[in-house]
C-alpha cells in the first residue's frame, strides 16, 4: 500500500526534540534514590521522543521509520541531555512546560492521525492510531519507570486534546483540506483544548475512589496543589490570570486561522477581510500579554 502524503523529516525530527526535552524535563523531577544520570536522561527522552512514532508504525504495519534513519537517535539523544542542561531555569516557567507538552501531544497525534488516513484507513481508527501515538510515548516512560500511567488517572484534558485535533484533522480531511493544512490545524485545536484545560483546571468526570491528580502530576515537574474545601485556582499559572491566558489563547487561535484562510482563499475581497481578521487577531494577542504583565507586576512588586 502506497503513502500519498509523507511526513516532513523535520517535522518528524521537531517533534522528536521537543519530546526529548520534555523527557529531559521529567527526568530532572526526581530525586533521592530515584535520580537519573545521563544514561537514564537519555533512555527517558528515547522513550518519549520515538516512543509515539514506533507504537503509530507498528499500529499501521509499517516498518518504523524512526529506525530508517540515524538523526532520529541522535536528535532524541542530543535533545534529552540539552534539555537537563536547562532543566534549572526551565523548572521556573511551568507555563512553558505545559506548553511544550501541548505542543508535542498535538504534532505526535496529528503525524498519527495524517499517516493513518494517507494509508487508507477510515476516519475512527485513524483518530484512535492519532491518539495513541501522542499519549504513547508517556505511557511507555511510566511502564519503564514503575509509575503509575498518568492518562489512566483523573487529570487535565490529555488524551481528550490529542483526540479533539485528531478529530478535527480527520473531519477536514473529509471534506476535502489537504492533509497538511489539516495537520496544522489540528495541532493548533489540539494546544488551545490542552491549555484552556489547564488553565481551568478541566478534566472528565471521575471514579468516586480516586484521587484528583492534576497536570502537574502528568509532568512531573510542577508542584501538585491540593484542594481542601473549595476549589483552588491552577497551580500552573501561579502569577496569570486566566482572564489574560485565555485572551492570548484565543487571540493565537484567531490569527492562526485567518493566516491559514489568507493562503487558501484567491479572491482579493476575502483575503482583505482575512487580513482584517489577523489584525484583530494580534489586537487580542497585545491585549492578553498586557493583562498578564499587568497581573504579573501586581503579584510580583519589586524589592527594595
């Protein structure tokens, strides 16, 4: 069976690095008898770096092309030890954190979901294959570990991100978008579900027995904050209000799509208002940077 649409090697290499240094990430969260050295880092940031594309490849019986390859090693390697390097100023901004989670979770289920569909398979299984390979690679870093699975457990929308941009990928593809304007899309639905999440605390609902473990669980390396009593806000964005956070979400989702429409559209008096469009897009952006700078200069005042 021939492929109609192959991955861009350094899209496939982007998604990697990205998920080694996340892998890097969580390495670095442990500590006492648990810690990691190198070799370890390394293992972890393989695991979840290719872990995602060897699980979607063996789904669709195809030969891994993780393994077609030697950048691919090399790239989960080089960027698991960079990203302990910079684990230290990295721990502060858990916000980047999430977002880089986000981020990988969207580019491994799109990469998915678009390979399945360039094979043939119908929309259902192709989302499922999207699914597995964005959450695949976490769960083979928490067998390994001995840890629990974080998406088996009560958490913020994870699995629910990946299957959401998977979805949408799958729906635009049907009717008739190219598959990898519909894989940029679907990556960007697939961010904006997983930080809107987390900046709400959202998750489904729960078994009565079990705990509440929030993202910060699924990370590893943001602080876990209890509830006691009424519901306390998002540990994740500590010094954001989630009035600027979602703005700037929103003013990203506007401009990404009026750029997308400006590239697809030829006629002129579309794409005029398109540009329009991107400019109340960034309009948003500036004011939802405004709000958290504001709030952060509030909830930081500075020493004397």
């Amino acid at each position: 069976m021939s492929i109609g649409f192959v991955i861009p090697l350094w899209a496939d290499l982007t998604a990697v690095a990205l998920g080694g240094v996340q892998g890097a990430l969580f390495a670095s969260g442990f500590r006492g008898q648990r810690r990691l050295d190198l070799l370890g880092v390394a293992v972890i940031g393989i695991v979840i770096g290719m872990g995602g594309g060897l699980i979607r490849d063996l789904l669709l019986g195809v030969a891994p092309v993780t393994l077609h390859s030697d950048w691919y090693l090399i790239t989960a390697v080089a960027s698991s030890l960079l990203g302990m390097l910079l684990a230290p100023p990295l721990q502060r901004l858990n916000g980047v954190i999430v977002g880089l989670d986000a981020v990988v979770i969207g580019m491994f289920g799109a990469f998915g979901t678009s390979k399945a569909l360039a094979l043939g398979l119908p929309a259902v299984p192709a989302v499922f294959v999207g699914v597995v390979a964005a959450v695949g690679g976490g769960m083979l870093r928490d067998v390994i570990m001995g840890l629990p699975v974080a998406v088996m457990h009560v958490g913020s929308l994870y699995a629910v991100a990946a299957a959401s941009g998977s979805a949408v990928l799958a729906v635009l593809h049907a009717v008739g978008v190219q598959l990898p304007l519909a894989a940029v899309i679907g990556i960007a639905v697939t961010c904006v579900v997983r930080m809107l999440a987390v900046v709400f605390d959202v998750s489904l609902p729960e078994q009565r027995n079990l705990h509440r473990r929030r993202v910060a669980a699924e990370t590893g390396a943001i602080p876990v904050v209890r509830r006691q009593g009424r519901r306390s806000p998002p540990a994740v964005f500590p010094r954001a209000s989630r009035l600027g956070v979602t703005t700037l979400l929103g003013g990203v989702l506007i401009l990404f799509v009026s750029v997308i429409a400006q590239l697809a559209v030829t006629d002129g008096l579309a794409e005029t208002l398109w540009v329009a469009v991107s400019i109340v897009g960034a309009i948003v952006i500036g004011l939802g940077i405004a709000v958290l700078v504001r709030h952060g200069a509030r909830s930081n005042p500075p020493e004397v």
